[in-house]
C-alpha cells in the first residue's frame, strides 16, 4: 500500500450519520465531504471489488440500502471500514478517502453508466436487506 501523500491534509473529525448513510468527514484544509454508504461501499479499495488489476473491477450491485456498521482506525493513516452487507476488507487511507471526496460527482456518475450499461440494480435482491 502507498504511503501517506504528504500534500494530503489529514482528517479532523469523522462522523458516522446512521439515519441518511453517510460518512462525514472534514480535513485540516477545511474541507469537509458527505460520502454515502453505498459509494464507499461500491468503492471499497478490495481486491474484492477492485480485481487485481485494471480492468478487474467487479461491480457492485444491491448496494442501495448498505449501512457501515463499524469503524475501525488503521494506524495513523487510514480507517477499516465494516459494511452491513459483510464486506470489511477495505482498507480506506486518508489520501484514497480525499481523493474519493474530490472525484465524488465524476466517481458517481461513472458508476451509474455502468449499472445501465450491465442491466443492472442499485436495489437489493428482494428478500435482502
């Protein structure tokens, strides 16, 4: 895993809002990024989900109503983020987590293209939270 990009505030405060599924986070240049559930989850920096290479990547489908269910601090630079759907090999450093915050909008609208383009569903399989 890269180190650390010293050009990358580090975070001041993390807050989990349960109800609206979204991780808030706020970095030391003052800025502050509303990242929901679902897209850190589509997101997770996994083998899982990202393949071992490009062009790998697995799409996430079902993730709509996906929770954090814990958070869990990884040293100095990143946190381990457990989903409520059982995914926890994610590990999310401060510099991936502000670059996500950056690229949030383009991140988002990619991944939308590619459920259209694949047929499928942000909703869980019926029967599944």
């Amino acid at each position: 895993m890269a180190g650390l990009n010293k050009s990358v505030p580090l975070p001041t405060e993390i807050k989990l809002h349960q109800k609206s599924r979204v991780l808030e986070i706020a970095f030391a240049d003052g800025a502050i990024f509303r990242l929901p559930c679902e897209f850190l989850r589509v997101y997770s920096p996994s083998a899982e989900v990202r393949g071992h290479g490009p062009g790998q990547e697995v799409l996430q489908t079902g993730k709509k109503d996906v929770e954090i269910s814990r958070i869990e601090p990884v040293g100095q630079y990143a946190v381990q983020l457990h989903f409520s759907d059982g995914h926890d090999t994610g590990i999310y450093s401060w510099d991936l987590l502000y670059d996500y915050g950056m690229r949030q909008d383009e991140m988002w609208r990619h991944y939308l293209r590619r459920m259209e383009e694949a047929g499928a569903s942000r909703e869980p399989p019926k029967g599944k939270a």
